[in-house]
C-alpha cells in the first residue's frame, strides 16, 4: 500500500507541475509534515502543542497566500 501511494503521489505532483504553477505545487508537495500532524490529530487524538498549532497554520496560510498570488 504506501508503495502504491508513493506512486500516486508522484503521478499527481508531475501532474500538477505540469498543469500548474511549479511554485506553489511544490510548496503544497512540500506540505507532507503538516498533513501528518493533522491526521495524528484526528485520527489518534494527538495532542498538539502551541508551537505545532502557530506552525500548521503559519504553513497553511502561507500556501493560501502562495496560492493566491
């Protein structure tokens, strides 16, 4: 399964390099980290400090400002 998804993934990010700005695609492909928090978060019922919490969302936010223009 993750080599199937590591597969998908890489199809998706040539994909959107190629459809898409290679500067925003990147920084969203980049975002592995932060959608690991999440998924812990929900799923395990992590708890998050402070510092996690003002860094997911300074990176969120970045990518919307990056997506934006």
């Amino acid at each position: 399964m993750p080599g199937l998804l590591l597969a998908l993934g890489t199809f998706v990010f040539g994909e959107a390099s190629r459809l898409g700005l290679l500067s925003v695609v990147s920084v969203i492909a980049t975002l592995n980290p932060v959608v690991t928090v999440l998924l812990a978060y929900l799923l395990l019922r992590e708890r998050l400090a402070g510092a996690q919490r003002i860094g997911a969302a300074a990176a969120l936010g970045g990518v919307a400002l990056l997506a934006a223009g």
